[in-house]
C-alpha cells in the first residue's frame, strides 16, 4: 500500500469485507470486538505493499481508506467501516421496513497506513500493517420491543461539566445556585433554587415589572423604537397599545425553528416582521437580557442575601424539534446576554455553566417526581406532551433504578412542530379578517389586537368543542364606526361567531395536527405506554384535553395534567440542576449524523456515480461525496457519551495546522450512500486547529521536505438537545471543535 494511496483490493472482495452492519440490534453500546487479521504475505491471504511514493501535495487529499477535503486541504481518515456496498446484501431491516441498521460510532485502534520508513517523525508502530486487529464498536437504532423492561445504563457517571465530584462525598459546590429559564414562544418564566434555600425546593419568580399582580410567567415581548432601542419587555410591552414609531415583537423564537433558518421561504408568513436592521438573534438577546438583569436583582431581594449569581449553574430550554444550529445559536445569544460570564480569574470554563436542555427532558424532570400522583412506578413508561405557545414537544421515558434515587432514560426518538397555542390567535386573526372584509374599520393594527386579546384570554382555553356547537361567542369592537352588519355577525358593534364556526376553522386543524403528533410517538415504542402526562400552557385547552382523552383512553391508563403543568418545564429544569447528577441516563438520538468522505470505488458507485470516482497518484480509484455514518437517527446513548473518530492529516508545511470537515444530518431512517441524495443537510462545518496538539508542533519543527503526518481523534457529544465537538489526543481534551454553522 502507497503512503498516500487506498490499498488495492484483493480478488475475495465479498469475503474478505468486514460487515459494518450488525444483523441483531443490541441495548447498549458494545464493547470492541475482533476483527479480521491481516499480514504483509500474500500467502497469508493480505494485501501486497506496492512501492511507496513520496507523499502527495498539499492540493490533493487521500486516505487510507477515507479522508476530507476542504479548499486545498489534505486530510486522512483511517478506514474504520462505512455503509456496505450492497445494502440488501447487509442490511436485515432492509425489506420489512423496520429500524434502520447500525452506524458506527468511529471509535478503535489506529489502521495502518504502510511503512513509513522515510517519516521519522511518524511513529512506526501506528502504520505497521493493514488495516488494525479489531474493529470499532458499533451504535445503532435499538427497536424499543427489544429493550428490556429491566433495562439499566452501564458507563462512567456524567455530571454536569463545571461539577465536581469526590468519590464518597457531597459535591464541591454543595449550595450553588441553579437558575433556569424557559424562553417560550409566548411566555417566558424563571425558576431557581439552591439546597441552602427553602430546604432545597424550586423557587419561582413571580412578580414582574408592570404589574401589582403576581404571574408564574410572563409575555415573551420587545417594544422597540424607531432606533432599535428596546423601550419595554414583558408585561409592560404586551399591554403598550399601538404608537407611532413604535414597533411591538412578539413569536420572534420561531425564526430559529430548523426549517425557518435554512429557508426564509419557510418561515411562517403569518408572523409578525422583525424591525428594520435586526434578526431574531438580536431580539432573543435583547430580550434575555433584561430578563436575566431582572431575575437577578429579584433572587437577590427574595432569598435576602448577596447570591453569587456569576458562579450559578443557568439552564435554558429549547424546542424537542430543533437542530444543532438552532441551540448554538440560542446558546451564543445567552451567552451575548450575560446569562453566564467569568467569575474570577482563571476561569475559563465559564460558558459551561450555561447549560441547553430540551422541553419535554426538563418536564419529564418534574413529572417523574410527581409519581406518587399518578402512580408511576420503576420500568414504566410514560409519554411527555409539553404543548406550548409556539410548539408541541413529545418524547417518552422509562423510570428506572429506585424513585429514591430518581433516573429516567429516553425510549425513542423525541419530536416536535409548530402547532401550539399560537397558532389558534394565528387561525382566529384569519377568521376575524375574513369575516369584516368589507368592514375594514374593525381590521386595523389597533382592532385586531383586542379581538386576539379577547380571544386568547377568554374563550381560548375554556372552549369545550362540541358541547359548545350552538353557543355564540360574542367579541366587542374596537371602534364605534360601522357596528351592523348581521350578514358575517356583526351586530351593536359586537362580532358574534358560532361554537360550530370556531371549532372547524380555529380549534380541530391545530388540535387534529397535535393528536396526530401523539399517534405518531406511540407507534415508535411497542412498549405499554402507562401515562401520557401534558404540560405547557397549551395543555390548560379543555378541548385539548378532552380530546386526548378520547383518541388514547383505551390505550393509556393514565392520562392527566401534573400540578404545575404551565410551568413544568421551568420547574423541572431548575430541578435538574439541583439535583447535580444526570438525572436522565440515556438519550435517543433524534437524526442520524454523517461526515463527508471518500472511499475506494466499488462496483455501487461505477453504476451509480461515476462523476465522483477520479484516480489517485497511487493508481486507486476514489469516490468523493460518500457519506460515513458516525450515528444513526435511534441509536441509544448514554447521556454525555463521546463518539470519537481517529484521522491521520498529511501537512507539507507547519502552517497547514487547520482541519476542516463537513457534517450532514438526516431524519429519515434510510441509510444513504452520498450527499446528493436529498434527504440530508448540510449542519455545519468543522474546524479544527492541529497546531495546539504536541505531535504537530514536534513534527513541525524537524525539516521534511515530504511533509509530516498529524494523528488526532474528534469526539462527537450528544447531549439533551446540543451536539458539540472535541479534539481528542492521547485521551486527553485539546480543544473544542469550531463548528461553522451556515447562516
């Protein structure tokens, strides 16, 4: 094999091909297993080591067996495995239709990459042979059927980073103040709490600028004037009626959902428009801004004590159904807002105080603790329903270990849309104009807003639905002008519209849409589901409820609305950051996660792609724009688990010290070959910077006109809602990966 070439491949293709796939699904991640061994000698049935050439320039990338190429970068990857080249051939869920196969988790000894006698600077042990004795461990989608009613997850405890523990004892930061805030659509509210405070119980901040009145929540608002200054936020710009000059922002978190931020022609047109000059970014940071200012000042006068805010833990939700993209987004956004900052000199860990957590994690959080109330038990399986303003969120968990020492762990794959309570105003609005078309008087900025304020506050979550076909709901105008016209309802200045009206064009296409999103998280689990447990405002929908009770009470024991079920989110998040520990032990993955590669040509890709294939300097035909599975959408992982990749980067001089990759995610279950298939999309991009890891900067320093070799390893953390990246080196953490999101 050339030092820069892919290994020319034996006649017993078929035979001698490591099956990447695994026939049977497994429950938990495996440990190494053997693989094929492979010697120098022909006789012994391996590969013959051609002639070894000087390494390529700089301007061509190769691989042992996959690599990268970014502009004129040169990167190596050694072969760990990809997906087949016959899928039928390896895929046993390929006919029936069930979950996809297994995907690597890129993690295992070093291949070899030939003798590189010429190349002091690499060691020779990492490129003695091809390819290494054992192959990586494996992470696939588990069908739910097939994990046990038992099931527990083994590996090394995940504590949250910043949280140190001593083996025996309590935590170092025993006291330390946990905040968080769950910035909704609609609503917004904060929740904090410390084990030296209120004997450890979750406290809610409840009085607010604008109001003598207390409220668990607040309006998710910005006025703005005519220069992008914000003139109020919360309760005082929801109630500001209509200005000149001023421009009133609500539902702005909507414009970071996946589909809004990768299409503008996705975005709802419904929603209002962003003033001039600014994107939803600033708005949500603007507005988190003066929320945590306040919520400061307010912690501060209620525990009546000077709190070191700088050091506290602060946890943000988000939406089930967002991507990467949009929790770093919402994440640098926090962080712009001064939610997190460093404490004292030295403190460089700082921003992992700021810590994003999914909607329906945190109110399963706080609904699992409620078991006594609706007679949960260890190895049942109940369903998270968190229906907000802006989104519905699902996702179903198995209470596991003793209640005493509380654990959940994810069954499926969590999901989510846009179809909360907003979109009933949004539907309503729709209704109203169409009713007093010809009534233009009763349809400016001014009369709209106090029919969907009459609307939202009333008769929202009271409708009944049927029971209320005959009644007539009566909504008075704004203006005086024009008050009759009993054609569309308009009678004595008052706008009276039917139950039956409502229900058809307002409450079933959103309530339809929502059980339609609880039928389609059922059918992902073949377990006995025990409760399906609602929360979020939405869930306050007397319709909605009933509704849920009628598709589902034959299938669920126990459908209910917890205490709290408004707040459950905020609750439950500031509950999991007092707890100190991973509370929820295993995650699901939501989408499977790929690199771009290349990879010999095989019979597949000479019928399916011949434009990707080019020769090599080493003679080898090469298939660019494949893909390499680092996890499948369903794969089991422990909380925090590290899925790394080792890669081998050739530099020709020391100032090519940058790494850059390209990763693509998937939602659909089919496993797929290349970029162009046009079910995936293109997240981000990764960069690394080599020149920090000590290999680069000892090579780096002995003159080779042939240039050296960098071997690094990438770990690929998913967690609750984020994906990060990590340069791995000698089992050690070098840095956190770059990751370029597209805008």
């Amino acid at each position: 094999m050339s030092c820069c070439g892919e290994p020319n491949k034996p006649n017993n293709d078929a035979a001698n091909r490591v099956t990447p796939f695994n026939a049977q699904p497994i429950t938990q991640q495996p440990a190494p297993q053997a693989g094929l061994q492979w010697s120098n000698e022909k006789s012994q049935g391996g590969f013959q080591q051609p002639p070894i050439p000087s390494p390529p320039p700089a301007a061509h990338t190769f691989g042992s067996q996959n690599g990268f190429e970014q502009g004129s970068e040169t990167a190596w990857s050694q072969r760990t495995h990809s997906p087949p080249a016959e899928l039928s051939q390896y895929n046993p869920y390929a006919s029936s239709g069930s979950p996809p196969p297994i995907a690597p988790t890129m993690q295992g000894s070093v291949n070899g990459y030939g003798s590189f006698a010429q190349l002091p600077s690499v060691p020779p042990a990492a490129f003695s042979g091809y390819p290494s004795s054992s192959t990586p461990p494996l992470a696939q989608p588990v069908p739910v059927r097939n994990r046990s009613a038992n099931m527990s997850v083994s590996g090394p405890s995940t504590i949250s980073p910043g949280i140190q523990k001593l083996e025996g004892s309590a935590t170092f930061d025993e006291g330390k103040l946990s905040i968080s805030i769950d910035f909704g659509t609609t609503f917004s509210g904060v929740a904090y709490g410390s084990s030296r405070i209120a004997g450890g119980s979750v406290q809610q901040i409840l009085n607010w600028p604008g109001s003598f009145e207390t409220f668990r929540k607040i309006p998710t608002c910005l006025l703005y004037d005519e220069t992008g200054q914000v003139l109020a936020w919360g309760i005082e710009a929801k109630n500001a009626g209509p200005m000149p000059g001023v421009i009133k922002c609500e539902w702005f978190k909507l414009f970071l959902e996946p589909h809004a931020l990768r299409d503008d022609g996705a975005i709802d047109p419904r929603l209002p428009a962003l003033p001039p000059g600014k994107t939803a970014i600033h708005l949500i940071t603007d507005f988190l801004s003066h929320l945590w200012n306040y919520a400061k000042q307010q912690i501060t006068r209620e525990i009546n004590a000077v709190a070191d805010l700088d050091t506290a833990d602060v946890w943000l939700t988000v939406p089930a159904a967002w991507d990467a993209m949009g929790c770093q987004m919402m994440r640098d956004a926090a962080i712009s807002a001064g939610l997190v900052r460093s404490a004292r000199a030295g403190d460089h860990e700082w921003r992992e105080r700021l810590r994003i957590i999914s909607e329906p994690e945190a109110a399963a959080v706080h609904c699992a603790r409620l078991t006594e109330v609706h007679k949960l038990k260890p190895n049942q399986n109940f369903m998270i329903c968190d229906a907000g303003g802006g989104t519905v969120d699902l996702a179903v968990y198995k209470i596991i270990g003793m209640l005493s020492n509380l654990e959940i762990a994810e069954m499926c794959a969590r999901s989510g849309a846009n179809c909360g309570s907003l979109f009933l105003d949004l539907r309503f609005k729709e209704l109203i104009s169409t009713l007093l078309a010809d009534h233009p008087v009763h349809l400016d900025a001014a009369s709209l807003a106090n029919f969907m304020e009459n609307f939202s506050e009333t008769d929202k979550l009271t409708y009944m639905g049927e029971h209320d076909d005959d009644k007539m709901f009566h909504f008075t105008c704004f203006n005086v002008e024009d008050p009759d016209d009993p054609s569309v309802g308009l009678i004595n200045g008052e706008v009276a519209i039917p139950g039956m009206l409502l229900r058809r064009e307002v409450f079933d296409p959103v309530v339809n849409e929502v059980l339609e999103l609880i039928e389609a998280q059922t059918r992902k689990i073949d377990q006995k589901l025990d409760a399906l447990l609602l929360v979020g405002g939405f869930s306050g929908s007397e319709y909605l409820f009933r509704r849920v009770q009628e598709r589902f009470a034959s299938r669920i024991k126990v459908i209910a609305r917890p205490s709290d079920c408004d707040t459950a989110t905020v609750r439950g998040a500031a509950q999991y950051g007092l707890a100190r520990r991973s509370l929820v032990s295993s995650v699901i993955a939501p989408q499977s996660y790929m690199m771009k590669v290349k990879l010999p040509a095989e019979p597949e890709d000479w019928l399916k792609r011949p434009a990707y294939i080019r020769e090599n300097d080493a003679g080898v035909s090469i298939c660019e724009n494949r893909l390499q599975y680092l996890v499948a959408k369903g794969a089991i992982l422990r909380k925090g688990q590290r899925i790394k990749t080792k890669f081998c980067k050739f530099s020709q001089t020391p100032q090519d010290r940058m790494f850059v990759a390209t990763l693509f995610t998937s939602d659909t279950d089919k496993i797929m070959r290349y970029t162009d298939e046009g079910e995936t999309t293109e997240l981000c991009k990764w960069t690394v910077d080599l020149g920090v890891l000590p290999t680069f900067l000892q090579n780096s320093q002995v003159p080779n006109a042939n240039g050296f070799y960098t071997e690094f390893e990438l770990g690929l953390e998913l967690d609750s809602a984020e994906v990060r990246g990590v340069l791995v080196y000698g089992g050690q953490d070098w840095g956190r990966v770059v990751f370029d999101f597209r805008s």
